[in-house]
C-alpha cells in the first residue's frame, strides 16, 4: 500500500523532477516507510511505500527492469503474486525481491500490459513506464478499491494517487463548480468529476495509456450479468460461495507485518473473522467501542468472538469534543463529508500501533444485496414486468393526487420505481432540494444544469440490473471505497476486503436476484452461511455501521461548528452560497432542534475552500 506519482512528456520540463518531488510529499502519510524517484529523458516516476510485503531495500520503488528500461510505481497488493511469480520464473525470468511489484515488471515485460492485468487477483492502482516506446500505462483495479488520478497538460501527463498531490505540484488549479454542486448535494464527488478541473479520475478496471502526445482508454472487465432464475438453487449458491470466501480470506491473510481484522456486530466482518478462525490464522479481531451510544456494537462483538473462539479486543473511544475536520480535510484530496469517515478515521489511528493490515468487511452487501433498497428495486423490477403499459401510462395523473397524502409517501414512491425506473430510482432523495427551497444555491450554481435520466417502463422493468451499475459507478466508487482508503491510508493502514475479490464478485454477480434475496431476506446467502457456520442469532442480526451521531452532536458538543459558519464565509464571497442562506438554514435548525446532513457538508466544504483559498478566507 503506498502513494504513487510521476510526469511523462515528450519533453520533460526543468522542473518536471521538483513537480513529482512535491508530490511525493503530498503523499507521504500514504507512504511512511521510504521515498523513490526515478528520472528518464521523457518520464519521471515518483513512490511513497508503506512496506507490507518484503521490508527491506529489495523493495523499494520505482521498480526497474534489468536494463531499466521499464519502471513500476505500484498501490496495492496481488493476492496471486506467489503463483503468477512462479509462472515467470519458468520462462526465465529471476526475481532479486519477495515483492508482488516484481511481477508487475516481469509480467509486463512477458505479457504486455493487456494481458497481464487480467492475470491479477487484488486491489491496486499501478503506472508503467516503457521507456523503449515513449509510453505510460495507468491501471485501475476491477472495483475501484485504489484510486488513481491523472491530468493532462500542454506538455503530457501527469498522474498522482490522490487528487491533492497533483494541486501541490501545480497541475491544477481552477475549481469545478460542476463537482461543489455534486459535493453539496451528496456528500461526496462521483468518479466522473473531480473538484479540480483538469483532473481526471480513472475509472475503476480501466487502463490508460499515453503514448506520443495521445491518450487511449480501455475497460479490461466487468460484473456479470444475474443468471436466469433456476439456474442454481440456493443451497449451491451457499456452498460456492463459503469456498470462495475462506479463498479470498486465506489470499489476504499474507502479509511481512502484523496482520489484524475489524470485527463489527454485523454479518460481513463476522464471516471475515469465521474464515480466519477456520482457516486457523493467529490473527487478532478489534471492536472499536463508543460506550453510551446507541451505534455501539461492543457487545455484540464480543459475544460473536466468544461464538468464534478468536483473540480479541476492544478499543473504547471517548466523545470528541471538537470534530477532527483538520483529518477530514487533510486525509482526502476533495470535499468528503460521510459521517462513517470519521468513525474510520478513528478506527484506523486506533488500531495503527497494533497492526499494518486491517481485514474488513467492506462489499458483501453491494454485491449480495444487502441494502433495503435493493429488495425494493427488485420488487419494483418484478411489479413492472407485470404491469400493463396502458396502467403505467395512467400513474403521473393518479400521482398528482396521492402526492397530498403524507401516509401515502411511500407507496407513491414505489409506484414511481415501476413505472420510472432508474430515472425515479437514482432522483428520489431529492438532495438539492432542501439548498433551491431556501434560496441557498448561489450564482456559481444555479446555472448548472445536468441531464437527466429519462423515464420508462422498460426501465422499470431492468430496474435493479440498471440500479446496481448506476451504483457501482457512483456510490460505490465515490463514497464507499474513497471512505475506505482515504481514511486508513491516512494513518497508513492496509486496508484488505475479501468481499472486494473480483472472482467473489464474478460468482455472486452472476447468481438470480431470487438466490441472493432468496424468501426476501437481504444478504440470504451470506446470512445462510452465518447461521450455518456461527450462530442463528447473529444472522438475524440488522446492519449498523460504524456512525458518527454529526447532526445530533452539532446541536451539543460541536455547536460552534454551526456558529463558525453563520456569516463570512468563503462560500457566500465566492458566490456559491447565497449571503444570508446559511445563517437562515442554521436558525431554522436549531430552532428546529433537528440538522441535516445538508448543514453538514457545508461545514466541510467551508473548512476546505479555506485550505485551498487562503487569501479569501482572511479577506
């Protein structure tokens, strides 16, 4: 796990060298354990490493090819690194490291990138160079895990692990307006934007290559499609799945440093530490604790490792008087606001001393289906293909009606998923409604205006195949794996999920929506391998995470957050907020005795423009 950088041009500016320099610097939390950079007459490659396999100077990056005419800067870990490893060293090739970077040297060099990166088992964010064609290859994982950003300018490319790296090297600059409205609305920036314009987020399982001024751009994978109904009964799917998993756990369990796995109250770090325990690693589960509150789930946890028989240990974490903004700010390169971040904020700082790679449960319900949401679009899915078009055509009429009667909010909502679909499905929350119904919005962005999705019944009746991918391309990227790695790498912790293995993924995507929610129960299938496997009390166990009560605590303890932002902000002078708005918003709320998130994230994106606009902000 580690930061990468680097520039290529077909030539180099002077200060190309100072450019990754700075960097590099940008991402040393990312990278503790060394620094590397390397320099050809068209490249620079730039490394910040976090040790995890191989901890000596064998190690380090960049990594060169024999005649250095390839380089590797590498974020990550291949799980299959030992077999791909043997693979090449029966067609010559000898290794002077135990790293996995190695055999993305080799591999390129046997295989070519195109065929090399579907090899690989893992989470990773890698650049080639090839200095023999004038090329730069940029990777992406299949699911996004590792983030990887890059920009081009008048002379080439410059790519970095996080969108602040490249803003402390001077490649962007200008603020995308576009991205502050997505921000305010979500909470976070989806992967086809970025804060900055200019950059440039590569898309999960995607690879870029830039070669003589030009860029192409091509996805090497993609989750499959649900098999017809019938196709394999429930019992199989579970079976095939408790082999996939204790595969997936055993791969991520390999590790030079100390090795460690975040036990929650729910099904998926449960499954997680079961497949430890069976697999008899030695390997210590954490519980991290907020005694008084009712997210704890101490207790829980404790019972299940008593189910499991495994070491373990609570962590107890004391209320905060102040939010640690200044972390949330400095641990992502945009505007976050997920109030889990800072739950892994602190998760991550707590467990650092004991271990460097932290197993987590992250993925099992976007893949097995483990949101309320999900059973309603399936639901949905199932009522649309029933409904006569002649009906669905009568519901925006009958709609005006129903829409006057509170206790009817939600059936008018399903009924707006079958015959809408994905139109109605991803617009529902209506997210920048409450800033248009106060006159928040200020000029910067009231002109933007964004397409949207359109409507139908044969959308209706796809709903939950068309959700999933719109998810997987939003949320999935933007908030859940950022929340992941932004906060772990922040204290350079090695996040590893088995549910984020890819063959995992080929074999659950590939299962019917009717297995996977088989008798409606969300998640059937890993909750079946629970009750199996562990206890029938901790698979009827509802899901929590690990949550910050924000607006709760910014009515109490973290009032002067509220009052910080009243007047004179940095958001009202450069007209991204109306003047006034916010004191209006804030007294409403407090009068109210109720925040929403929406207050929330203009906190965090105040305390950010006044990090990258300082001048503003003492004006």
């Amino acid at each position: 796990m580690c930061g990468i950088a680097g520039f290529a041009a077909d030539v180099l500016p002077k200060n190309a060298l100072d450019m990754v320099q700075r960097m590099t610097t940008a991402l040393a939390r990312r990278g503790p354990d060394a620094e590397g950079v390397h320099c050809w007459s068209s490249a620079v490659l730039g490394h910040r490493r976090l040790s995890i396999f191989d901890l000596s100077e064998a190690g380090h990056q960049p990594m060169l090819s024999p005649d250095g005419q390839v380089g590797v800067v590498f974020n990550g870990a291949i799980y299959n690194f030992l077999e791909l490893r043997s693979e090449l060293e029966q067609k010559g090739y000898q290794f002077r490291s135990q790293t996995d970077t190695e055999v993305l040297v080799h591999g390129y060099d046997a295989w070519g990138i195109d065929a090399l990166v579907p090899k690989l088992r893992g989470m990773f964010a890698f650049a080639v160079w090839d200095n023999r064609r004038r090329a730069l290859m940029l990777v992406r994982d299949r699911l996004g895990v590792k983030p990887l950003i890059y920009a081009l300018t008048n002379q080439g490319i410059a790519f970095a692990s996080t969108v602040q790296a490249l803003y402390d090297a001077g490649f962007i600059h200008e603020i995308d307006d576009a991205a502050v409205l997505d921000f305010i609305e979500f909470g976070w920036i989806p992967d086809e934007r970025a804060i900055f314009r200019g950059a440039v987020k590569l898309p999960a399982a995607t690879i870029v290559e830039w070669h003589n001024g030009s860029v192409t751009q091509r996805k090497y994978w993609s989750v499959p499609p649900a098999e017809a109904a019938g196709s394999i009964r429930f019992g199989e799917a579970v079976e095939a799945t408790e082999e996939a998993l204790l595969e997936a756990v055993r791969l991520r369990l390999f590790a030079d440093v100390p090795v460690g796995a975040l036990l929650s109250g729910g099904i998926d770090s449960t499954l997680v530490c079961w497949a430890m325990a069976k697999l008899n690693a030695n390997i210590r589960a954490f519980t991290i604790s907020t005694p008084g509150d009712p997210c704890d789930e101490a207790d829980d946890a404790r019972r299940t490792a008593q189910l499991l028989g495994i070491a373990h240990e609570v962590i107890e974490l004391p209320p905060t008087e102040q939010p640690p903004i200044h972390e949330l700010v400095s641990a992502y390169g945009e505007p976050f606001a997920s109030s889990s971040a800072l739950g892994m904020l602190r998760v991550s700082k707590a467990v650092k001393p004991k271990v460097t790679v932290l197993l987590t449960g992250d993925g099992g319900d976007d893949i097995f289906l483990g949101y309320p949401r999900h059973r309603h679009m399936w639901w949905a899915q199932r009522t649309a293909r029933t409904l006569p078009g002649a009906v669905a055509a009568l519901w925006p009429h009958v709609r005006k009606v129903v829409h006057r009667s509170p206790r009817l909010r939600r059936p008018m909502h399903f009924m707006d998923y079958v015959t809408e679909g994905l139109s109605a499905a991803s617009m529902n929350a209506d997210l920048l409604g409450y800033y248009e119904r106060r006159s928040m919005l200020g000029r910067r962005l009231r002109a933007i205006r964004r397409p949207r999705i359109e409507s139908s019944l044969a959308s209706a009746r796809r709903l939950l195949p068309e959700f999933l991918d719109h998810e997987w391309h939003t949320q999935f990227t933007g908030e859940y794996m950022t929340k992941v790695d932004g906060a772990t790498m922040f204290y350079a912790v090695e996040a590893r999920s088995p549910f984020l293995d890819h063959v995992l993924w080929e074999l659950a995507g590939a299962l019917p929506y009717g297995v996977r929610l088989h008798r409606n129960e969300l998640k059937a299938v890993l909750r079946e391998i629970v009750r199996r496997r562990v206890h029938p009390e901790v698979a009827t166990r509802r899901k929590r995470g690990f949550e910050i009560p924000v607006e709760n605590w910014l009515l109490t303890e973290w009032r002067a957050q509220l009052d910080e932002i009243r007047d004179g902000t940095v958001l009202e002078r450069e007209a991204w907020t109306e003047p006034g708005s916010i004191e209006r918003a804030i007294t409403e709320a407090v009068a109210r005795k109720a925040v929403p998130p929406q207050l929330w994230r203009l906190i965090i994106l105040e305390h950010w423009m006044r990090k990258h606009m300082p001048i503003l902000a003492r004006a």
